[in-house]
C-alpha cells in the first residue's frame, strides 16, 4: 500500500510540473497562490493542495518578515497607505530573528533626583509644562512631586 506522501507525488500537477521550484519559492515568499495560478498555469487548489502535503505553509510562516519587507519597501507606491508601513514597522520590531512575537514595554517610568546637598525643593511643574513632558513620553507621565 503505497503512502499519502507517494500518492500526493504521484497524482500532483505541482509535483510533476517542470517549474515545481519556481512554483514553491513564489509560494513560500508570500506570492498570491491566484497569481501563481495564472504564471505557471495549474489550478490554485493544486497549489494549496501541494503546499499543504510539502510542508509549505511551516516554511512560508517562517517567511513572515519578508513580506513586512515587501510592505515596507512599498511604502512610496500608491496601494499602500501610511497606516500599512507603519504597523508594518511595528510588526517588524516585534518580531524577533526566529519570527517569535514580543510586545514593546508600554509604560516608562522615571525620576528627576536632585542633587545632593542643595536644599533645593522638589520640581513642581506648571499645567503646560506637565502637557510638554507628556507629549515627549507619548502619554506617560508619573509625577510624585505634584500628588
């Protein structure tokens, strides 16, 4: 009885199709399986059928950052909008070089000391001063002295 794998290689069109390899890199680099249809005429359910049964779906993921790439390189032409490369950019600072997610710290947290021995009173800052220093932290600002 013959397995699944050498039945899948056997009655495959992606399989037996002389630009297999073309075929598979345009699919693990984030080609639309509907345009690899079209270049190398075979039926796009037989590209995710063979990309399922080859294992390609692991090594597209393992691809993630190539297409941020795309996206970000883009970013001057028309079909893609401001918003795009920046959560692109921010995509791709979250991701680490094995393609693992990790979140950036959201709060900071900070002090002023003041020099020793001066006698100086703590920093107090006025209404504007306080929107200014906000503004520059993006929002974060922990202030003991004014509580």
């Amino acid at each position: 009885m013959e397995s699944a794998a050498e039945r899948h290689s056997r009655k495959c069109s992606i399989c037996s199709h002389p630009e297999r390899r073309d075929i598979e890199e345009d699919f693990i680099h984030w080609m639309k399986p509907s345009s690899i249809a079209r270049i190398y005429d075979v039926p796009r359910v037989a590209i995710y059928r063979h990309a399922r049964a080859a294992g390609l779906f692991e090594a597209r993921r393992a691809q993630t950052r190539s297409v941020l790439d795309k996206v970000i390189e883009r970013g001057a032409e028309k079909p893609v909008t401001a918003n795009h490369v920046i959560r692109a950019v921010r995509a791709y600072a979250c991701l680490t070089d094995d393609n693992h997610w990790i979140e950036p710290t959201r709060r900071v947290i900070y002090t002023i000391e003041q020099p020793a021995g001066n006698g100086a009173a703590p920093v107090r800052l006025d209404l504007e001063s306080r929107a200014a220093v906000k503004r520059v932290l993006g929002g974060i600002l922990i202030d003991t002295a004014n509580d």
